[in-house]
C-alpha cells in the first residue's frame, strides 16, 4: 500500500490480562491470558509492517526517514521517535499500583542513572472505556480516608488513620508501604474481616501479604461507561481494576510502583513523585475527539458512515473494534486489524460502517 500500511502488533501475555477480549474482538481464541497489545514504535513491543516485501518494525521505518514518517513537526517537538504508544488493554485482575513521573522528573532520573527510568520521556495515559471499565485513580480527601480506615476498628491502622486525618496521604500511604513483612499476612487478614468493601476482599485474594488492599479506603473509585474516558497525568497514583479498552500513553516505560504486584518498590522515590494533590480528568470528546492536558497525544473515536478526511502531515495509527472500515479506499480494517498513516501519505480518508480509534500527536 502506498499511503497506508497493515499492522501486525504484538500481545503481552501479563497474567492480570483476560483470555477472551482481545481474542473475542480478533474472532479467535486465546490460549492464555492476553492483557495488552501494543500499537506503535515502543522498542519493547514495537508494531510490524511490510514495505516492498520486506518486513520492518515500526521503529525501524522511523529511523529510517523521520521526517517523511513523523512530520518536520513532530520531529522538531519530540525528536526522531512516535511520541505515543496506544494498547488495546484487557484487564480480569488488578494492575498494580502505580504513579508515572513528569518530563523534568524523568530525565532528571534517567540522566542520573536511576534504575527506575529506562527513558527521559513521560508518561501521561488515558483509557476510553470499550466495556465497563473499574480504576482506583487519586486519592480521597484525607479525612474521608481517615474516616473509612478507623472504621475498621484495628488498632495497628490508627498510625494511617491518625496522618489521614491531618491531611498527610503520602505519610499515611509511607506507613503501609514500610510495614513489617512478617506482619503482613496478619495485618490483611484483618483487614477482610474487618471491611464491608467487596473490593478489598477482592484484591486480598490475589495480594493476601500486601498492606496495599487498602487502596479502595484511601483512593477514589472510577466506573467508565462504554465511550467514557479518563486521564492519568504525572504524580496520580491509580491502579486498573477490570475491563476491556482503548488505552494510549506518553511512549515511555517509566512506572513506579506502590503495591498489588510482586515486583520491587522503591518507596522514596514514589513517594517523591507521588502528587496526592493531583486527580484525574475525565475526558469528555468533543465531537470525534478526546483531547487530554498533554502534547504527546491526542485519540478520535470515528464512525465514518459517509466518510471522514482528516488533513495529513501526521503520523497516526488506526485501529478497528467495530464492523468494516476502508482507509485512503484501500485497506478495509475489520475489529483488531489496525494500520499506520505516514506524515507525508497525505490525507486520512475513513470510510464505511464500523468504529476505528485513530491515535495522533496533539495538535497544536
């Protein structure tokens, strides 16, 4: 194809993914849990195309001629590299706790060598739900927190109820963080028997060590309906709880993690970039667009009927996840397939009876 290229797009096989959603939505069926898949130039998962008969990662093609792929602009913005990674995203079990880091944050730890920045870039993300979808996201007010935790009636938790109430999340969150790790078991077990919260007898079932079954005290609850949409910029702690997605994100593996996952904690250095003051948006489109508080991206949700021209001079990636769709009138998508739009092809034309997210740069 000249103006527009097939994507094939790897799978990550994390166990907390479901084992019919994106099989489901590709007509096939999976042979274990598929949580994520992954559409873009990310080097750890990059997508692959074919060019004259010769197959290329993405990140390749890139390389190769950033200019006539990106757009003058987005290398002049972002450098020679897709700025965003977008993921169809299956979640059957909590993901882990986590916070991502700001620009100057993650190049200042990635200058200095830190191991938890593998990148100097950022990653700001947003979900648009395709099914219901459940995320913890920001925290309480404090003394709301504090309220929920006393409830409990356990003496062990009035240090984290006690900087609760004073307004003091991270101190109180620090103290769960630190707990002893012979107490641990007992502590959760306690916990379950002493909350009325479904959710935190959920989470203990997979995490029966882990002080951070606690979250749903301590954090706000989100509920997205089918074409709902949430932002999660620097400093949010959040944690994904179930559902089925469009996901995009800052093209960065910079995560810190604060519980519910079996790899390591760095407590002070999440908790320096941790914003307890930080929530996150709830990104309500604008006819076909969702446009959240960062430069990385941009996502539209379009369901052509007639058809839809937008101008060229950026690179996007469609995906399908509804009937038949006809890109530049020439390559049909059907739900999973997905394709990539280079700066110079020109126009973007979408064509026919189903749903495709298109992913883009901002606009600015």
């Amino acid at each position: 194809m000249d103006n527009v290229d097939l994507l094939t797009n790897p799978i990550k096989d994390y166990g907390w993914g479901s084992r019919t959603a994106i099989a489901a939505l590709m007509g096939r069926t999976a042979t274990g849990p598929e949580a994520e898949m992954w559409l873009g130039a990310h080097p750890s998962g990059p997508s692959r195309l074919t060019r004259d008969g010769v197959e290329h990662a993405l990140n390749e093609i890139i390389a190769a001629d950033p200019a006539g792929e990106l757009g003058p602009e987005v290398v002049e913005r972002f450098g020679e590299r897709l700025p965003y990674l977008m993921k169809l995203i299956a979640v059957d079990a909590a993901l882990s706790m986590q916070v991502h880091p700001t620009l100057d944050q993650a190049a200042e730890g990635f200058l200095r060598g830190d191991k938890n920045y593998s990148d100097p870039w950022p990653k700001p993300e947003m979900i648009v739900a395709l099914t219901p979808f459940s995320a913890l996201a920001g925290f309480r007010p404090g003394p709301e927190a504090a309220a929920l935790v006393a409830a409990l009636e356990l003496p062990a938790l009035q240090p984290v109820a006690d900087r609760l109430a004073a307004g003091d999340v991270l101190g109180a969150l620090r103290v769960l963080l630190e707990w002893p790790a012979g107490e641990r078991p007992a502590l959760v077990a306690d916990v379950v028997r002493a909350s009325c919260d479904p959710l935190v007898a959920t989470l203990a079932e997979t995490y029966p060590a882990d002080p951070a079954v606690l979250a749903p005290l301590l954090m706000r609850h989100h509920e997205l309906a089918p074409g709902q949409a949430l932002y999660l910029g620097a400093g949010v702690l959040h944690a994904y709880l179930s559902g089925f997605g469009v996901e995009i994100m800052g093209s960065s593996d910079n995560v810190l993690r604060a519980g519910l996952t079996p790899k390591p904690i760095d407590v002070e250095e999440l908790l320096r970039i941790t914003d307890p003051g930080e929530q996150p948006a709830e990104i309500a489109p604008v006819g076909d667009l969702y446009l959240p508080h960062c430069p990385e991206f941009q996502l539209r949700r379009i369901a052509p009927d007639e058809g839809r021209t937008l101008p060229g001079g950026v690179p996007r990636i469609a995906v399908c996840v509804e009937g038949e769709v006809v890109l530049d009138g020439e390559l049909k998508l059907h739900p999973g397939d997905s394709a990539f739009h280079a700066a110079s092809a020109g126009d973007f034309e979408v064509t026919g009876a189903g749903v495709v997210f298109v992913a883009e740069p901002r606009q600015n």
